[in-house]
C-alpha cells in the first residue's frame, strides 16, 4: 500500500511539472534599437529602470546596437545579463530585401 501511494504521488508531481512547463508563456522579445526604457525594463531579465535609461541613452549616443555584444559596453549591464537576454533582445526590424523588379512576359532584355 505504501509503495502504491508513492507510485501515486510521483505520478501526480510528474504531471503537474509536464502541465507548468506546457503552460508557460512564450518569450517577449523587445527590440532595443527601438523601444523605450519602460519596455526595455518590463522585458529583459535583471535589467530595471536605471538600466534600461541607460540603455537608452547609449543608443541616442552611439547610435543603433550592431550587435548583442555591443550591448555589454553599457554601463551596468554585463555579458551575462546579455546571454540571459539574448532570446529576448530583437536588433532589426527584420524587413526583408526589396524583391527585384521582373521584365514583363515577352520582353527579351538586351
């Protein structure tokens, strides 16, 4: 009896872990080249107010992150904090290429 309740309660653990990690939300991504302090602060991981003012104000200075390593050149803000973040943090804008402009049908270009 003992050993059954024990099967038992390990099987209840084991899905109550398996539904949590189901359950949590997908990552927020903020793109620092573009968002204000506030978003950078709800967003990134041990990164508060002061931080992402100063993340902010690096970027009005320097101009845009190239890199997610260049973000490290901020003060207070380490390469750990970065890898903690790096799911999280967006440089571009992600816009693709202007496709090419094709020659109408028919026309042989020469």
């Amino acid at each position: 009896m003992k050993s059954f309740k024990t099967a038992l309660s390990a099987l209840l653990l084991s899905l109550l872990l398996v539904g949590s990690a189901l359950a949590a939300e997908p990552v927020t991504k903020v793109n620092i080249n573009t968002a204000d302090a506030a978003t950078i602060d709800r967003v990134l991981l041990n990164i508060g107010p002061s931080k992402a003012e100063a993340i902010v104000a690096y970027r009005k200075a320097n101009g845009p992150f190239k890199s997610l390593e260049q973000l490290a050149l901020v003060k207070g803000v380490g390469l750990k904090t970065v890898e903690k973040n790096r799911a999280r943090i967006q440089l571009g804008g992600g816009t693709a290429a202007p496709a090419r402009k094709q020659a109408a049908k028919g026309v042989v270009k020469r």
